[in-house]
C-alpha cells in the first residue's frame, strides 16, 4: 500500500481534503493512506507552541527544529522510514516528472509544510531528502503545496483510477498538452461538438486527438513542443496536415 504522511498545523483540514471523493475511496479500498499529524501535539509546552523568534533578527516566526523532529520520529518509528520532502518555494519545481518519479521510486513520503517565515534549518539538514516547491510564488503555509503533491501522486497509484489511460492520456504525463473534451449536449448556445467525435470511429476519433494537442503544445506551450519526439511517420502526417489546415502553424 502506497503510504503518504503530511505533518501539518492544520491536519484537521487536510484530513478531510485528503479522505474526499476519489482519493477517499481508495483509502477504502485500501489502495493507498494518506494521513495528517498535528506538530502541535509533538511540542512540550503547554501552549503547543511551535515556533519562535528568528536568530539573527527579522520579522515573524521560525517553525522550531524539535516539534517537527519528534512528530516525525513518531512517524518513522510507527510506520517504517519515509522519503521526506519539506514543501518549499525554495525546493525544485514540482511536475509530472517528479509525481511519477515520487511514485516510482518510493512507497512511503513524508510531507512536511512549513509556516510563518518556514522551518528550523537543522530539521531539515536532520531529516529531510529533498525540497519541493509548487512554483515560483509564496504561499502562507505548505498545506496546499503538499495536497498538490499528494494527489499528484495518489492519483497515479495502481488501482485508484479505473485505468491507466485515465492519467497517461492527460496533459503532461507524456510531455504534451491534453486535446479538447466536450460532453452532450451536442450543440450549447450554437456551438456543435466536432463531428469526428460522434463517428465512433475509434481510429479517427485518436488522430484527432492526437493532432489537437499537438496544435495546442504548440500555441501555449512552444517549451513542451520543442522538446518532442516527433519523428515518426505518423507524427510527420499529422504535422504536413496542420501545416495545411492551420494558417499560423510552423510546428
Ligand atoms: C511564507 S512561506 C515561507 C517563505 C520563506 N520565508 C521563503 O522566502 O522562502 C511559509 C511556508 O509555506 C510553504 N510554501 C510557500 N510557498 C510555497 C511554494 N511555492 N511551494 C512549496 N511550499 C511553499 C512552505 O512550507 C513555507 O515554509
């Protein structure tokens, strides 16, 4: 069973986000558990204080070294050593390509998010393997950075989508763009579903497809595109094809 622990302020609010819909039901199914622990209840003073003044001066507050030491040693002591990753805008940028590798590589993480002005740096030189960051931008606390992480992965394990099409068709997990999704009704305010997706014709209905997020990694994402493998015979078809179709394409 793939196991994710989140060592958090808010655990209360993680739980529930944790335990919902898709991921909730395979936590019943016993496919994978995702679990959130208090700091607060690691700390020996009466007021479940967990942070304190920065040496050096400064505003604001440092997450301090022991609370988070002994809620992960409690962690590590119950379920077995877990590959630690401290949520962090100063880590490496979270993609696709690291979800997979998290996923692949490990079967127990511990998540740990930061607050206030971020954590004891001697925690992290301690216990954790690596950090993430979500992107370049700061949030308040890493709660959001580690369900982002823990869904990212989750969702990957065996078993928690009916298939693995339902991720390995989507975008990034094979450097593109998704194609556009429609659902009935067929026409909403005068705009009609392409009609290669009503033929049934599974063949088509995948070139298409395939020939859209193609188009689209080109207009938004010219970093992805240049980066593709589009070699083959067919890729080279369905290039020649847009070329013709589409005024603006120089893929
Ligand atoms: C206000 S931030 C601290 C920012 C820190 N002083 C800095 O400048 O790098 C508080 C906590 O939110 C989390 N956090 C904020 N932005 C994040 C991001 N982009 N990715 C991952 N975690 C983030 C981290 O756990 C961080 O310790």
């Amino acid at each position: 069973m793939y196991r994710i622990d989140i060592m958090t302020l808010f655990d209360e609010t993680v739980g529930d986000m944790m335990n919902e819909s898709i991921l909730g039901r395979a936590q019943e199914r016993d496919l994978l558990r995702i679990e959130a622990h208090q700091i607060r209840d690691y700390t020996l003073n009466k007021q479940k204080q967990v942070d304190d003044y920065p040496y050096g001066g400064g505003r604001g507050a440092v997450m301090q070294a022991d609370p988070l030491y002994q809620c992960w040693r409690h962690i590590t002591d119950t379920f077995g050593p877990g590959h630690t990753i401290f949520l962090s805008p100063a880590g490496k940028t979270f993609t696709q390509e690291e979800a997979k590798r998290l996923l692949n590589h490990y079967d127990h993480l511990i998540l740990v998010c930061g607050h206030y002005e971020g954590i004891d740096e001697r925690f992290i030189e301690e216990c954790v393997d690596e950090e993430l960051s979500i992107g370049d931008f700061v949030l308040t606390g890493g709660e959001l950075p580690a369900m982002v992480v823990a869904d990212a992965v989750a969702r990957m394990v065996p078993g928690v989508l009916p298939d693995p099409e339902c991720f390995q068709e989507e975008s990034h997990y094979n450097g593109m763009l998704e194609y556009p999704q429609y659902s009935r009704p067929e026409t909403w305010h005068g705009r009609t579903v392409p009609p290669i997706l009503r033929s049934g014709n599974h063949a088509l209905v995948a070139r298409w497809r395939r020939k859209q997020s193609l188009l689209r990694t080109w207009r938004r994402r010219p970093d992805l595109y240049e980066k593709l493998d589009l070699t083959s015979k067919e890729d080279q078809k369905l290039l020649t094809e847009l070329r013709e179709e589409e005024p603006d394409f120089q893929g």
